[in-house]
C-alpha cells in the first residue's frame, strides 16, 4: 500500500459503558490513491462519520491504524497529529464550523496564519473570488446565507491546498438548489487542485459523483 496516500488498515472502534460494549466499526480496510475520490455510504448509525474522524486523526481506534502518505498518525503524538492535519488536511462539515467572531476573509485565513504563511490575507482573498464570495470578504457568518457559509468553509479547506479534503455531509443542512451549486463547487476546486476526496454522504446522488463507494453497514465494509 506504499502508493496510497490514505490507507486504513485493520481498524476497529468499540466504546463500553455501563449497558457492555458497542463495537461501531469492524476490520476497516481500504486504501486511496492520490486525486481518487471515494464516497463513504451507509445508514445512520453506520459508523461512517466516526470512520471519517479516525481517518482525520480526531478518533482514535481501538486496534488498527491510518497512515497518511505512509506515515502511521496514531504513532505520532496528537500535537504532531495536529500540526500533520493542518498541513495536510483540509474539512468541510455540515454544519460549517466558521468562526463567529472572524469575517469571512479571517476565517479563511486562518490556517495560512496558523501556518506562518505571510501571505495569508492575499491567499484567502483570491480563494474567496474563486467561490463568488469576493463582494463578501468582510461579512460575518451571521450575515451570510447557509450556501455563502459552505462557500467560506469550502474556501477555507482548499486555501492550504491539501493533500486530503475530509467532507462530512457538506449538503445536509442546504436546501437541494444551493446543496447542488455547493457538490459542483467541491468538485471543481477538488478537480482543479488535485486533491483527494473523502466523502461521507447518504445522498447516492452525491455519492455517484465519486470514482468510489464504500459501503458500511453495521460498522463493516459491505461493498
């Protein structure tokens, strides 16, 4: 698997509480290469967005691990597993995750500053022009609409031009016209940037879009 940039090996997730032990996700193994684009399905309650957070570093598993461009991230401390994801990795979520107190250029820029990168201010600027967002560079989130706010977020996430886009349901909260022009978007800088697309959806729609699937039922890959 020395090729793939993201492979997860073996991995297992159960949590035990006072009712016994829940196992969530059961011998999860798959690899992806550079620029692939997957879409992970599944029920509710599948596991799929615990799966998303493991792949992300944000989980751990119980047995198993991930590498991300063959280096295990759960071998590495989880400041070095941050400063990893900062620089490597990029998220959208379904419920945006801006920041309040930051206008849509700042929030932008933050992973640049985060990352020392002196033209951070330039960088963010261009990246919101390439999602239609250049009459709303100081606007705050309470102002936008939930499709400018995707907009933001999707902006954010490419400005470091990851290695790896982590999506989690980046539809779920838009209506279908502004949740389409949002998948066109994603898939066009995704495109144009080269990057790799997790994608976790229940829309099979959205999903086809993808090279593709992996199906979890019951914390298993099915399909």
């Amino acid at each position: 698997m020395s090729d793939s940039i993201i492979s997860v090996e073996h991995v297992y997730k159960a949590v035990t509480d006072s009712t016994g032990t829940l196992e969530i996700l059961r011998d999860i193994d798959f690899a992806l290469k550079a620029r692939e684009t997957v879409a992970i399905v599944g029920a509710s309650g599948s596991g799929k967005s615990t799966l998303l957070s493991i792949i992300a570093g944000l989980d751990t598993p119980t047995s198993g691990t991930v590498r991300l461009d063959s280096e295990d991230i759960f071998a590495l401390t989880e400041d070095q597993r941050a400063a990893l994801r900062a620089r490597r990795v990029g998220f959208v979520f379904q419920s945006f995750q801006l920041l309040a107190n930051l206008t849509a250029l700042e929030n932008v820029m933050l992973p640049l500053e985060l990352d020392g990168r002196k033209d951070a201010r330039s960088l963010a600027t261009d990246m919101l022009k390439r999602v239609g967002l250049e009459t709303r560079l100081q606007a705050y989130p309470r102002v936008l609409s939930g499709g400018e706010q995707q907009r933001v977020a999707l902006a954010r996430a490419f400005v470091v031009h990851p290695a790896v886009l982590l999506a989690d349901e980046p539809t779920g909260s838009l209506d279908f016209a502004t949740g389409e022009k949002i998948m066109a978007l994603m898939f066009d800088l995704n495109r144009a940037l080269g990057t790799t697309l997790v994608l976790v959806t229940h829309d099979l729609a959205i999903a086809d879009r993808c090279e593709r699937r992996i199906t979890i039922e019951a914390g298993r890959v099915v399909a």
